[in-house]
C-alpha cells in the first residue's frame, strides 16, 4: 500500500503534493474497520512471519 504520508528527517509528518483525498478516507476506513490498532497489525504480521518461517524450515 502506498503511504498517505510523508516522515520527514526531522520526525514531522507532512502529505504527498498528489493526495487525493477521496483515496485517502477510503484507506483510513479500511484500517478502522479492522478494529486493530497499528500495535495490534504489528503483533499479528510478526506471528504470521514466525508462522511462516517454521513452516519452510519443515
């Protein structure tokens, strides 16, 4: 998924000079309508990487 953002060396955040908006809101409600916080999105991709690793190695 292409960033919405933009980190800036000194941490701020600033957005694309192309941002559609439209665009934007849509991928904002995809990730509320997870229910998951960023943490909780980490926690999973890193047990699905483990998952996956072990599987390989089998």
């Amino acid at each position: 998924m292409d960033r919405l953002t933009i980190r800036n060396r000194d941490g701020s955040v600033s957005q694309p000079t192309d941002l559609r908006w439209v665009e934007a809101l849509e991928k904002l409600a995809a990730y509320e309508d997870t229910g998951l916080s960023p943490e909780e999105i980490k926690l999973k991709l890193d047990g699905l990487d483990s998952y996956q690793k072990a599987e390989r190695g089998k």
